[in-house]
C-alpha cells in the first residue's frame, strides 16, 4: 500500500494568517488514466471528515477559495490562504490512485495561536 | 440533498458481533461504489472495506479479513458492515463514504463501536 506522510503534525496559526501543510506519498500518484487521485479532507472537532480538495486542485463544492492544492507527482501541498476560526480541525492527505485501498496521511491539526 | 446515515453502533463484547447500515439518499445509490472508513478514539482514519456498485466486487483491509463482511441492498439504498469477532481494537467510529471524482465526496456521521467486557 502508498504510505502518506504529512507534515507538519500540529501548526498553531494566527487568524488571518496563512497555513500550509506538505504530504508526500511513498510512489507517484500519477494513474494511467492520466489523473493523479490525490485528495485533502478536513475534520472539524466532533464532526465527519469532509471533502475539501480532490485531483490535486480542485476545490470541492461549496469549498472557499482561501483554500487551495498544489503538488505532483508524490509531494502536495494545502494551502489556507487566511485562516478563520472555522478553519481549526485535523486535514488529512489521502490517495485514491492505487486502489484498494484509500490510505490516508496521519492528520495535520490546525489550531488557533 | 445527498446523506449518509449510520446507524447500528453500541457497545458489544469482545468475540461479539454487529451489524451496521448506512441509508442513503439523494442520488442513485446503485451507480456508486461505497466504502467504509473508521476512526478509533484520537486517532487518524484508517479504510476498512469496499463494495463495488452492483455489490459484484469487494475489499478488506487486512486487519478485518475474515471476520467483517460489506454487502448492499440497492432496492433499499442500504449499505451493510456485517462485523465479527469482535476485538479492542475494532472499538472505532465507523464511516460509510461515497467515491465521486475518486474522492470520498459524502460521508455520512459516523456511528461508534464500543467493544469491552
């Protein structure tokens, strides 16, 4: 199975401030069809995980723009362009190209400073 | 709306077994493949098995091979965890989640598993 790795695992933010986190995977996640199945969920305290970001950069519906991806290959990055309040959570990488199964990165958490 | 939702968790003993459902609704439950994913007590997600669209093709993870079974009724937009042999370590918050640009797009709530004595 791809091995996800994230770092950073924590990373106090001050509002309005950004916020990135890096997730490398162990192989490439380019498919032969051509997509590379790399996603990034957020899970707010108490809450399911939600789809923030699929494909690499493609933000999901009803997802702000102050969130963005970015990456290739086997190194991805998140980006929170000014983070809110709402923003404090765990974000997770997960790849879906060497199916089965999902495996997903160990958890960033985001939290206030 | 689309929605998932769990239900069928409680507390059960070790060697025990359960069974756990996800209704679905919103969109044509029998064109999507469904997963489950679970989330023990402070930890990260971890996959656990999946069903292919017509039910003809399914995974597990290692950890739960031969001991859980995933099935689907399409008539009834139901996806099942039929769980065995319980252990401590299956004690988790179970999510099903459907795939849509090979991504989890919807997941339900989640519905918690206590296993102890």
């Amino acid at each position: 199975d791809i091995v996800m790795t994230q770092t950073p695992l924590s990373s106090p933010v001050t509002l309005g401030q950004p916020a990135s986190i890096s997730c490398r995977s162990s192989q490439s996640l380019v498919h032969s069809d051509g997509n590379t199945y790399l996603s990034w969920l957020q899970q707010r305290p108490g809450q399911p995980p939600r789809l923030l970001i699929y494909k690499i950069s493609n933000r999901f519906s009803g997802v702000p723009d102050r969130f963005s991806g970015s990456g290739a290959g086997t190194d991805f990055t998140l980006k929170i362009s000014r983070v809110e309040a709402e923003d404090v959570g765990v974000y997770y990488c997960m790849q879906a190209t060497q199916f089965p199964p999902w495996t997903f990165g160990q958890g960033t958490k985001v939290e206030i400073k | 709306e689309v929605q998932l939702v769990e239900s069928g968790g409680g507390l059960v003993q070790p060697g025990g077994s359960l069974r756990l459902s996800c209704a679905a609704s919103g969109f044509t439950f029998s064109s999507y493949a469904m997963h489950w994913v679970r989330q023990a007590p402070g930890k990260g997600l971890e996959y656990v098995s999946a069903i292919s669209s017509n039910g003809g093709s399914t995974y597990y993870a290692n950890s739960v091979k031969g001991r859980f079974t995933i099935s689907r009724d399409n008539s009834k937009n139901t996806l099942y965890l039929q769980m065995g042999s319980l252990r401590a370590e299956d004690m988790a918050v179970y999510y099903c989640a459907r795939a849509g640009y090979g991504s989890p797009d919807t997941w339900g709530q989640g519905t918690l598993v206590t296993v102890s004595s």
